[in-house]
C-alpha cells in the first residue's frame, strides 16, 4: 500500500555503481525458486508496507489480511552463515535492487522473513 524512493531506487535506475542485472542473474542460479528474478525488466524498491494478500506453503507466521512492513534484508534463513547475524549472510542480499519484484510494484513478492506487523499506531482504518 505504500513505497518510497531511496538511494536503491536512484542506483538501480541510473545502473550506478553497477547494473543490477547481474545481480539478479547470480541469484536465478542458486536455485529453481529464484530463477523467477532473471527478466529483462526489474522492479526496484527496498521499502514497503501492505497487506498480505497470500503465503506460500511453508509460511507460518503470516495469514491473508495481516498488515505488514517490509524490511530489505533478502536471505536465506535456513543459510547457517546468516543464523547470528543475517546481515554477515553469505547470501544476503537488498530486496529491490539485488533482486527483482520489489516496493514499487502494484503486488511485491517477499520472503517471510522480511515481514514485520504494522505498529497499530500507523495502520489507520482498514481499507473497506
């Protein structure tokens, strides 16, 4: 339901420092799950806050209708190299820029691990 602009946003446009490109062609090869980020197009955006509109299979912790942030820490959590600190990940990556699907999307696919409850101070009403 909401993005911004950030400095990933700008980067990813311009192609600077690097394409992000080959990024998301590193990533497809890691597994059949991530080859779904290799397209010739990306969409960009390390920030959002939304609903859930569906989890996959494995998802535990999150339902249809929670209300979400999203933060943009992208990695393997079954990774043991990320188990004490994701951000020291071997395979840590900035969701919407070096991966595809990001914020600015009308519908943004996320790991659930990226997922946080909405503070109910911030929610407002609920869209009817």
């Amino acid at each position: 339901m909401a993005s911004s602009i950030n400095f990933n946003t700008v980067w990813s446009s311009i192609f600077e420092p690097v394409s992000t490109f080959g990024s998301l062609a590193r990533l497809a090869r890691e597994s059949e799950w991530a080859k779904r980020h290799d397209r010739d197009y990306q969409v960009i955006g390390s920030d959002a806050s939304g609903v859930v509109l569906r989890v996959g299979s494995a998802v535990r912790s999150w339902k249809p209708g929670d209300r979400i942030t999203v933060h943009c820490n992208h990695v393997d959590d079954q990774d043991p190299t990320s188990h004490d600190d994701s951000m020291l990940g071997s395979n840590q990556r900035i969701w919407g820029y070096e991966t595809n699907f990001g914020g600015l999307a009308d519908l943004a696919v996320v790991k659930a691990n990226q997922l946080m409850p909405k503070p109910e101070h911030l929610r407002g009403r609920r869209p009817q």
